[in-house]
C-alpha cells in the first residue's frame, strides 16, 4: 500500500477533456501536497489518530473521500515544491521500520473489506504481531457515513487496480540452491525493461513479491515478467506488454511455456538467463510458496 506515479487511463468513451488544465481523476494523492476544504476534511473524521508518525495517511484520506461521496482530483496546472531534510527532527520509536505496515494495517482493517487479505499476505506474517489498536470509532465514521464498500471502489474509481486473487502461487521466488537469494524487481521506471535481480531474501522487500496469475504471468502488480529473445535475459514490462506466459513445474522449475526453456540461476548466483530445461539441473529449482489469497467477492 504506497503511492506511485502512473501515467493516467484514457478517459472512457464519450468523456474528452477540453483542456490540459482540466482535473484528472486520481484514485489516490501524494500525502505532501494536497487542498481540501475544513468542512469537508471535519465530514471525514479528519486524519486518523491511530496512525502514527508518518505513513498511509494519505490512502486513508484518499479511501474515504471517494467512498463516502466526495472526488480526489490532480490540477495539471499546479505546482507544488516539496523538499525532504536531510535526515529526521524526531524518533521513530524503538520499533520505527514497523511504522508504515502497523498504519496501512490499521487503514486495511477500516477500509479494505475483505480485500485487506491481500495487504495481509503481502506482508507476510507483520499483521499477526503488529498491534494497530482499536479501530472501532473510525469504522462508526465509516458507517455513519454510509460509505461504499471498497469492491465499489476497485470496480469504479480503479478498474485498472489488479488484485491478486485466486492465484495459484505468491510470495518469494528462492533459489533452491541458495535459498537466501530471491528473483527482485522494481516495476516503475527505470527498471522497466531491465533483466530480473538476485538479491538477498527479505520478507519486507515489496520487490521479491511476486504472484503467478490465472492467466500464467509471473507478476507484481501492473508488471510482469517476460523471457526477451535478443537478450536472453527475464526483463520486467508492464503486463500490457507481456506476451509469454510460465509454468511453474511439479519439479519447482520455471518454464517459459512458448520455449520450453527455464529460467537458470547463473554460477556466480548474481543474475538468471534463460537455457534448456533439465530436471537434474538445481540452478533451476525454485521454491514458490504454493498458495493463493481466496475471498468470495460480493
């Protein structure tokens, strides 16, 4: 759950814009660098007390004006200067890497629905030891409110959202010859087609987070990875792009089904390429967790 710059959807059929100064419609804003009225922002409960420091504030914000009936709009013609010091004027706290998850876990936990089981699961086992506190007076403002559910939200205000469910596998791609080395990638530009990482594996890193979709893409979020032919390398693109699809094999091998070839951890275990599939090869055994995020959407 964080904020990244995406370039905007067209608009739907029949909807123009008359000039590049006209509103955009965001699902989401930067927390740094937003107007909204008093009135409005005391309508919505304000920020959320429960949530500490810094961190997820401003989907809470971004998730309730569009669910109980307000717009989060971009103004093209803007500007907005926004500087970061060169290091923090106040304490974390003695568990402060854990700040961001405890409040988008509180977020989820008011505003997700069922669908906070995907953050659950993105973050590993966190939500089972992080404490978020008492959320009930932020859902009484949620049902005073009469707010939509967050599947409204998804099909309405982000159809381009995707939601990982009913996935076969998700989590970590480890190397089973060393199962501390982990596939990584970013998926936001410059990584954009740049061949896949092997890093050290961290259950934090969103970068190793990788779900194998119905459709057979090796994925993260809006990136997916894809064999290239003139490199031989596994490249991420957007999955607008991405034409292969993968089979992860009974044997723990990862297949690039319209080659019939594996990705391969190299010998010096710093990059992976593509090369023949063999059963007896370990470079190209990968342990995936089998498992899937399953909810009944309504």
């Amino acid at each position: 759950m964080n904020y990244n710059w995406i370039r905007p959807p067209p608009p739907p059929d029949g909807v123009e814009r008359k000039t590049w100064a006209d509103p955009i419609k965001t699902p989401t804003h930067l927390g740094c660098c937003f107007a909204v009225s008093k009135k409005n922002f005391d309508r919505l409960g304000r920020y959320d007390p429960g949530l500490d420091i810094w961190g997820c504030e401003n989907l809470e914000l971004s998730f309730k004006t569009w669910m109980c009936g307000g717009r989060v709009e971009l103004i093209p013609c803007s500007h907005v200067g926004h500087m970061y010091r060169p290091s923090f004027p106040y304490s974390w706290g003695s568990d402060g890497q854990f700040t961001l998850q405890r409040n988008c876990l509180r977020v989820a936990d008011v505003w997700l629905d069922e669908y906070k089981k995907v953050y659950h699961e993105r973050i590993s086992d966190l939500q089972k030891s992080l404490d978020i506190g008492d959320t009930r007076d932020r859902k009484a403002i949620r049902d005073r409110l009469q707010c939509r559910p967050f599947e409204w939200y998804a099909k309405e205000i982000y159809p381009e959202l995707y939601i990982p469910l009913n996935t076969s596998t998700t989590g970590r791609i480890a190397s089973a010859v060393d199962p501390a080395l982990c596939l990584s990638r970013d998926v936001h530009w410059p990584s954009l087609n740049q061949s896949v990482l092997v890093t050290s594996c961290n259950s934090q890193d969103q970068k190793q987070h990788f779900f194998l979709s119905k459709e057979g893409h090796i994925r993260r979020d809006q990136g997916c990875l894809v064999y290239d032919r003139e490199t031989n390398q596994v490249v991420m693109r957007y999955c607008e792009h991405a034409d292969g699809h993968w089979i992860y094999t009974p044997d723990d091998t990862l297949m690039a089904q319209e080659v019939g070839q594996c990705i391969t951890l190299s010998p010096d275990k710093k990059k992976v390429f593509i090369a023949a599939c063999n059963a007896n090869n370990p470079s190209q055994k990968w342990k995936w967790p089998r498992k899937s995020v399953v909810f009944q959407a309504r």
